[in-house]
C-alpha cells in the first residue's frame, strides 16, 4: 500500500509527533509513504527515514520554474481568468491553488493509494480530494472548539468523505461522532518513543534532580500559542498555593514573545507579585534542553478544560512526574491513582484542593509504577494496531 501523508509542517509539536512517530516506526514492505508538507518543514523532517519520499511545499517553491508557475496561477485566480477557462475547456485546474495542484499531481504520479491528513486543520485540502475522488483518511486530534474556524461548506468532506476516521481519543471520536458520522471511525491513542525517553532517564541531570523532597515543590506546564492550554488559570493556581504559604514554584514552557497574548501574560503575571515564583521560557525542542527542565518539576499541570490526548503528560508520567489535570476528556485515556490527579473539569477550588493533595502524597508516586501505567503507549506497541486498523478499514 502507498500512502501520502499531509502535514502543515514536522516541527516539534503534539501531532507533528505523533506523525513522526508512526513514520519512524513504519515496516516499509507494507506501506510505501510520502510526506507532503505544505508550509515549512521544521526539525522533524530531517530525521525521517531515508525511505520515506519528503514533498516540500516550500522547498518546491523556491525552485524558479515552480515560482513562476505559482505566479501564473496567482494571476489567473486574480483575476478570475480561471473561471473563464472552466467555462471555455471544461476543467478545472486553473481554479484550484498550487498547492491544491501539486498534491493532486504527486498524488498521480507516483501512484499512491491513499492520502492521509495528520489534522483535522486542513478542510480546503480535505474539500478537494473529496471533490477529485482521490480515497483519504482523517487523523483526527481535535476538539469542538477547532470547529469554530472550519466553515460549514467543508461539513461533508469532513465528515463523510474519509474512508476511515483515526480519532486520538475516545473524547475527539465522539465529537465526529456527534457530527454524524456513523461508522468506520476507530480510536488510536498515540505512540510514544519510550526508549528515547529511557535514555534521558540516564543523564545526569535527571538523576541528579529526580528524587525529592527539595526545599520548594516545583510545578511544570507547557503549551504553545492556544488559549486553551490555559496558561492563565496556571498564574492562578500559582497565586493560591502561594497566597497559602506553601514553598512552591512554577515553570511554563511555550510563550513565543511574538504576540501580544504572551507579553500581557508576563506583565500580569508581574502584576499578581509572582515574578519570583513563575518563570516563563520560550517553547524548547523535544531534545535535552526540554528534559533537563522538566527534570526538574516534582509535577506537572495540564490547566486545560478540553484535551484530546496529552503527549506532554504521557511523557511526564513515565520519567516519573505525577500529573494533576481537570476530567477535560482525554485525561480519562492515560490518567488513574497510580500516576496523577484529576479535578472536576471547569472547578477552579477543586483544581487547587487536588494540586494541595499531590503535593502532600507526592512521595506514594512510584517511578516504576508510573511507567508500568503507561506503557501501553509505546510506539512499538501502538504500531502493529495501526498497521491493522488501516488494513481493516480498506
């Protein structure tokens, strides 16, 4: 089977990852893939196998004959010429972007069987391929609340158009569900690389910082350019166990410095007087420099009210960080007593009373239970149920 997979980018995001994952750990005498990306490549692309072919929009692109095509095309849809050579040719070509054009044509090409969209995020693209007829599964890792940018006009290749529907959690297939969508949707959790996780366990900066207790308790959040991630109810919490007089501390990785959003969270946060107990850093790429902090952290909190899978959690739990989350939904796949907490989603008291509680039992969270918690989620494990759920489905 052949199968092109479509991604915005491989930079160092949730299902960026996720992808990432399932290339690295394809059996190639089952699946021949392709990667088409259709904005900037980012760091994961180079590290796929050499096997895979990389179709790069932006690569494509910066090739002369391939930019003065995109330049005609631009001017025939300018001015609506494109219309015009519908009417007078009876086809359509010119009315579809480059991009649009591209995929179809690498798509014909090299004879691939299947697309595959990694996001629920690419509607127009999922629009034209259910308009070509070329077969295509959807990746879904959204929520409702992604609804709210897709106009309605892409309902249907959304929702009725895949030939199967991979949801990442039981809370992202009932949203599709709820869409209408009544059959040939399966549930994958994601699969994660334990045993580069393993290797991290080694270093010493994890040693050295693994074992509490220390002097002040040190929480860990992330999330990168998405309310929803809620950064702001974490200078919440931050300001009521502080405002308790417990010793604590907190770290937030992800503001990006390059948009106002961010600089106001900073300013409020010197605003609550917690300059000296929130520290905020930029996002980090899933390398050493990610681990070394969050080797640091007694705990991590995931503040968000909708969540479909969190790799962040999953990743914390096995190196041993107990996880406090609100029952957002997807918290239900990987969370349980062995390796966190869960608060009644929405409720800000309960949030901080389960926060007061990890903190006083952290010591009962076992590394090796932990990781025993979620080991299901290997990605060697996950493979061999999504190589037969792509085959059961076509």
């Amino acid at each position: 089977m052949r199968i092109l997979f479509i991604t915005q980018t491989m930079d160092v995001t949730g299902s960026e990852l996720v992808l990432a994952n399932i290339l690295n750990n394809l059996d190639p005498q089952k699946i021949e893939a392709g990667v088409f990306i259709s904005q900037r490549p980012g760091l994961l692309a180079n590290k796929l196998p050499s096997h895979i072919q990389t179709f790069s929009l932006q690569e494509i692109g910066q090739r002369t004959f391939s930019r003065l095509f995109k330049l005609i095309l631009l001017f025939i849809h300018q001015f609506k010429i494109g219309r015009i050579l519908r009417t007078m040719l009876g086809i359509r070509y010119f009315e579809n972007t480059y991009e649009k054009n591209l995929l179809r044509h690498i798509f014909r090409k090299y004879r691939y069987d299947l697309i595959y969209f990694n996001s629920i995020v690419f509607p127009d693209m999922m629009h034209f391929a259910y308009r070509e007829k070329m077969p295509y599964i959807l990746h879904t890792h959204e929520l409702a609340h992604v609804l709210a940018n897709i106009p309605t006009l892409y309902e249907d290749a959304l929702i009725k158009g895949p030939v199967m529907i991979l949801a990442t959690s039981r809370a992202a297939a009932q949203v599709i569900n709820e869409m209408g969508r009544q059959g040939d949707i399966e549930v994958w959790n994601p699969g994660i690389d334990f045993q580069k996780l393993k290797s991290i366990t080694s270093h010493p900066f994890f040693q050295n910082t693994a074992s509490p207790p220390r002097s002040e308790f040190h929480w860990f959040g992330s999330g990168y350019s998405d309310l929803n991630k809620n950064v702001l109810l974490f200078l919440f919490v931050a300001k009521q166990l502080v405002n308790s007089g417990l010793k604590v501390r907190f770290t937030w990785i992800g503001l990006s410095n390059n948009q106002l959003y961010d600089r106001w969270i900073v300013r409020y946060r010197d605003s609550l007087g917690l300059q000296k107990y929130v520290q905020f850093l930029e996002k980090q790429e899933n390398n050493d420099s990610y681990y070394k902090i969050l080797a640091t952290a007694d705990a991590v909190m995931i503040p968000s009210f909708r969540e479909s899978f969190s790799l962040v959690a999953v990743e914390a739990i096995f190196l041993g960080k107990p996880v406090l989350a609100f029952a957002n939904g997807g918290s239900a796949e990987y969370l349980s007593k062995r390796n966190g907490l869960t608060a009644k989603n929405y409720d800000y008291a309960d949030f901080i009373a389960q926060a007061k509680k990890m903190m006083l039992n952290h010591k009962y969270y076992l590394r090796a239970k932990m990781q025993g918690s979620v080991k299901k989620f290997d990605i060697r494990t996950r493979m061999p149920i999504w190589e037969s759920l792509i085959c059961k489905n076509l």
